[in-house]
C-alpha cells in the first residue's frame, strides 16, 4: 500500500492545536475519525441539534487531496445507533481539487436534542480512488442476467 500517495492536512487559523488528526481507531480500520473542532465562542456550550435539526460542524481542517482520488465523509455508527445523528448526504465526497474548510453535516433524526461537544468523534473519512472515466454515447448496451430488474428484483426483504 506505499504506492497511496499521501493527504495533506491543515489545521485552520482557528483549529485546536490539541485534538487530535484524523485518525484510525483499530488496525482494520477503514474510515478515520473526523473530531468537531468548534468555534472557540462554542466550545464550552457545543453545538445542539433539536430533532430534525441539522447543521455543519467544522474540524478546523482543510485537505490536500491528489487527483485520482477522495474522501468520502460517513456517520459513525454509534452516534446512528445511540443517538439517531446521520449525514443527510451520506456518503459525502471531497473532491480532489477542494481546498476549503473541512466540515460534516449532521442532522439528528433521534427524539431528543443532541449535542455536539468540542472534541466528539462526529464522522468518519474513508480514502477511495476516484478516477475520472469517459462517457461513450450507444443504440444499446450489452444483455445480463439481471438485464432491466430494478429495486429490489434481486430477491430478499428488501
């Protein structure tokens, strides 16, 4: 895996120096953790979410990320179990070519507020090769088994 070339970080005028980069928890780890790194005004109070209610939570991070490849931002899926806190745009992708402010949707779809305290682990980034394809125009595409079988005409509960 040395030929993955690496994904520059930069912590934010307003980044705090003391929490943590990006991180893989266990050794088989396929996302790292995203840590929300809140505006100094909030770090006492946090950010809280009624239900239903979303907003952006900053890391203080921006990324350097080469071409041919992104970051996808997914939940965690203790938050989703615990506390019904998604991303409404999961999985959310960060192009090669961004280089502004790293920051997580969350919504809370769960009952009760939540809140966002300075520090909480509040995502997830994975790295994937993204590489850009061309698009061919045709009269008609190639026959398989499955063939025109949409939503759920695999079979199974869903």
């Amino acid at each position: 895996m040395t030929d993955i070339p690496p994904i520059r970080i930069m912590r934010l005028a307003d980044g705090d120096a003391a929490l943590p980069l990006p991180s893989y928890q266990t050794a088989g780890a396929a996302g790292a953790d995203l840590c929300a790194n809140l505006p100094s005004q909030l770090r006492a109070i946090g950010i809280t979410l009624p239900p239903l209610g979303r907003a952006v939570i900053p890391t203080g991070l921006a990324l350097a990320i080469p071409q041919g490849w992104e970051v996808q931002i997914r939940p965690r899926s203790g938050l989703a179990l615990k506390h019904g806190i998604a991303l409404p745009n999961a999985p959310g992708t960060i192009d090669s070519d961004y280089r502004g402010p790293l920051g997580v949707i969350l919504i809370n779809l769960g009952n009760q507020s939540f809140t966002v305290a300075h520090g909480d682990r509040i995502a997830q980034m994975v790295v994937a090769p993204a590489p850009q394809v061309q698009f061919a125009l045709v009269d008609s595409l190639d026959d398989t088994t499955r063939g025109h079988g949409g939503f759920g005409s695999t079979g199974g509960r869903g």
